[in-house]
C-alpha cells in the first residue's frame, strides 16, 4: 500500500488560513471515512487532532477543521499561531484492512 | 489520563530480533475499547503501521512488513510488547506505541517514541 500524498511543506503567517491536502486512492481516502490528522513536534507524543474526517478530540481547538472530497481529504487551521509550527501526518484506513499514513507536511508559521 | 511509554534496547545486531515494550500507565490495558498499537518512523520518512493487538489477545500485522512480528500483551504487568524478528538496516526507526480508538481507526494516544538502530 503507497503512502497517502502531503505537500512537504506549507507556510502561513499568524492569523492566517492554511489547508494542507492529504491524496489518496478510491481504496483507502476516497472509500472510507476513517481518516485522521496528527500534530507532531519532533521529540514529542504525536498528538491526534481530527479523526473520522472531520470529528475534534476533546481538547483540540477548534481553529482545526477537516473534510474530504473524493480521494484528497483536507486539514485546515484557521488562525495560525506561532505554537501551531508542526509536521502533520494524515492517515487513513484502507481496502487491504491496513492503516497507511502521509509522508507528512511541515508546516511553518512565518 | 492514560500515558504510553515505551522502553527496550536502541541498538540491535542484524538478523538479531528487536524487542521493544510499552507501558500503559492511568488506566487498564485489559478493560477493552483499546487497539493497543505498534508504528515506526524511519529516519527521514513519514509514519508505518506495524500492527495492533486487542485486549482479547487478537492481533492484525501489516502484511508489507518484511521482519516477521510479533505484538503481545502483559496483564499481570499492563504492558504490550513488539517482536521483530531477524531484522536488517531497514527496520532502524524510531518505534511509537498508541492506542487506538477502533481497528480501521485513528490513534488517540502515543508514546514519545524510542529510537531503535540495526547495526553490527
């Protein structure tokens, strides 16, 4: 099973809307709604903050948001934040009865 | 609130087998709803499922993985376990436990990760 498809890298100044895209295929995306969303700062417990697509952790603020259409889902943030400076990882379930995640996102808060 | 950590040796010979435990902390790993989990983060790269064990004892591998493995539980010491056996190069990466909420679902708590090299 490929890896899902993430930009390596997105950049955003504080207060502004990012969205960072997360491509997979009709057999795992596009074909379940089992796709979720971590924050990793490097050193640290990755940290879960959409799962099921668009569902928030207790917790997670929800200046995070997700969605999908098709095969891309998608993980916006609005109202950047200097602490919000991560790499993200998307995942999803997939047709072979496995988890596959992202190559990850870097995303830096300018 | 629940913690994972995970322990075992950073270095490991090749061919040898990778043992690696991850203790579960603020709750129990028998009381059910958890798929207690093994990933791992080559160097560089992005994120792989290895695997995941139930409380019932039922595990499911990934099957593209090329070391054969084992993941089991400990009750009695609230700890699962990963087994990769006959390891190479390929398999140095730094190892994470976590929970999961379902077997198709997301991980809603990890460990900080272990770093674990394959190197005569």
């Amino acid at each position: 099973q490929s890896a899902l498809t993430q930009p390596a890298s997105v950049s955003g100044s504080p207060g502004q809307s990012i969205t960072i895209s997360c491509t997979g295929t009709s057999s795992d995306v596009g074909g379940y709604n089992y796709v979720s969303w971590y924050q990793h700062h490097p050193g640290k417990a990755p940290k879960l903050m959409i799962y099921e697509v668009s569902n928030r952790p207790s917790g997670v603020s929800n200046r995070f948001s997700g969605s999908k259409s098709g095969n891309t889902a998608s993980l916006t943030i609005s109202g950047l934040q200097a602490e919000d400076e991560a790499d993200y990882y998307c995942s999803s379930y997939t047709s072979s009865s496995t988890l596959v995640f992202g190559g990850g996102t870097k995303l830096t808060v300018l | 609130q629940v913690q994972l950590q995970e322990s075992g040796p950073g270095l490991v010979k090749p061919s040898q087998t990778l043992s690696l435990t991850c203790t579960v902390s603020g709750g129990s790993i028998s009381s059910g709803g958890s798929y207690w989990s093994w990933i791992r983060q080559h160097p560089g790269k992005g994120l792989e499922w290895i695997g995941y064990i139930y409380y019932t004892g039922s595990t499911y591998y990934n099957p593209s993985l090329k070391s054969p493995v084992t993941i089991s539980l400990d009750t009695s010491k609230n700890q699962f376990s990963l087994k990769l056996s006959s390891v190479t190069a390929a398999d140095t990466a730094v190892y994470y436990c976590a929970s999961g909420l379902g077997p198709n679902d997301a991980f809603d708590i990890w460990g900080q990760g272990t770093m674990v090299i394959v190197s005569s």
